[in-house]
C-alpha cells in the first residue's frame, strides 16, 4: 500500500505506527528506526479538545492513547483536566518527541510514553482509550476492548467500528470522531427477583452494543422487553405485564444485578 494512492483524510499518523508488518529497520545512523508506509499525520488541536470531551477525560481518569505520535492527546489530557496517562507508538522518534513535550509542559510526572506495539500493551488499567487508526486495525482491536470494564470509553479519530455503533458522532473541521462506551456483557439466562412480583427468567441477546431480551414467567409465559439498552454497568428495560408497564432500571455487578423501577427494588443473578 502507497501513501501516494490515498486520499488525504485517510493519511493518519497512527496506523503505519502500530502494525509491525508494516515496518522495516532502516537508519542512516544505523539505529533501528521504522520506515513508515503511511506519512506521520498531527491531529488538529479542536479535534483532540473534542476527544477529550467526548471521553468525559478527568483528574481521575488513566488515559492510553494507541499511536500516540508527538504525545499530544496524552498531553493535553494532563495539562487540561489533570489526567494521568500513557502513549504507545511503534517509532522511537517519536516516543522521544512526546517524552520532551510532555516535560517541556509540566506534566512528565503524570504521563509515561513507550515504543512498542499495541497489541502488546496492557489496556486494562484505562478508563479512557483514544485512538487514530485504519477501520482494519480499530477491527482487531475491538475484541481487546471488549474485554475492557463496563464504562470505559473508546474515543477514535476519523475511523469507525463497522458494526459497533457509537453513542456519539461529531464531525469536527471536517474529521469525524466516534466515542463508544465498553458495555457490561449480559448475554444469557438471569433469575430476577422483584418483591411484590412474581419471579421470573429473563433471556438476553447481545452483539455489542444492542441489547434484546425476553422474560419468562414460571407458568412460561413469554413477555419481550422493551425499550432495553445497557450503557457500561447500567441496564434497563421494560416489560409490558398484565399489572401494567414495569421499568426495571440498574446496574450490572459481574453474575448480579440490582436496581430499582416501577417494579420496586430488583435483584438478579446469572443462571
């Protein structure tokens, strides 16, 4: 693949900074250094505020940025909301450049960077990703940030998830930003109890993001929920029983579930 085939939107500096195949060692100096088949593509100012927005970036977040080039999300994380944080990229050049600009702004106690691919590096201290990377590598990347806790939010520059819609879209100077939330995995059998109401199972679907299910009262009755979504550790539904609409609002424990509605006080456990 040649640079010089693409059109400009799709020259970004992460992806040719984070496939190893990509790269061949090659230095004047007769140091490694990657020769990069994608050009090395600074992300505007107004694009990364608005990733930081998007991620609800704080003093208490961990923030990895994959390919994170002259460190500058990173950075603008801990300068602006007190973020710690870590960015990986495959060039050391440019681990050099985002550790000197991350002292020259004060907050190289906050931020670590390091080369090396990102398949190798350890996600699950994040609560924010960021990322600016090809549709095929955000693709591999998905089931890793999967397996991520609920409520931690995936923020990519110009690139989707196929599939995997996102809870927010913004086209900002002309580059489109998606931010995603990791959603509690529920797919399964749940025994719900809810006092003053008869027991019952619910079945639950899930690809992603969306969310289907089913109650099945012990006479097996069968009754689709409505209105269902889980939004990190946060489910809700609703199920239209002969008593009425009953709204079932709570969170996701690992195999439990409790929380409150309509319905009154719920719990649920994973059969």
């Amino acid at each position: 693949m040649s640079h010089s085939s693409l059109p400009f939107p799709l020259l970004r500096r992460g992806l040719a900074l984070v496939v190893a195949s990509l790269f061949t060692a090659a230095s004047a100096h007769g140091a490694e250094r990657p020769a990069l088949d994608v050009p090395y593509i600074k992300t505007p100012p107004a694009v990364v505020e608005r990733m930081l927005e998007l991620g609800r970036v704080g003093p208490d977040d961990y923030l990895i940025d994959l390919g994170s080039g002259d460190g500058r999300i990173p950075i603008a994380a801990a300068v602006k909301h007190g973020t710690r944080g870590l960015g990986v990229d495959l060039d050391p050049e440019r681990t050099r450049e985002a550790t000197a600009l991350a002292q020259e702004a004060g907050v190289a106690d906050k931020l670590e960077f390091r080369t090396e691919n990102l398949f190798d590096t350890d996600l699950s201290q994040a609560s924010v990703i960021t990322m600016y990377l090809f549709p095929e590598i955000n693709l591999k990347l998905r089931p890793h940030l999967l397996a991520l806790k609920p409520g931690t939010r995936i923020v990519a520059h110009a690139f989707h998830m196929d599939e995997w819609t996102p809870d927010h879209h913004e086209v900002v100077e002309g580059r489109d930003i998606f931010m995603w939330t990791i959603p509690a995995q529920i797919a399964g059998l749940w025994r719900v109890k809810a006092p003053g109401h008869r027991d019952f199972v619910m079945r639950i679907w899930q690809t992603l993001n969306d969310v289907r299910a089913t109650a099945i009262t012990l006479d097996e009755h069968s009754i689709p929920a409505m209105n269902v979504n889980v939004q990190g550790s946060h489910f809700r539904y609703t199920l239209n029983t002969a008593e009425g609409p009953l709204n079932f609002e709570g969170t996701v424990q690992g195999a439990r579930m409790k929380g409150t509605g309509t319905a009154g006080e719920w719990t649920a456990e994973r059969m």
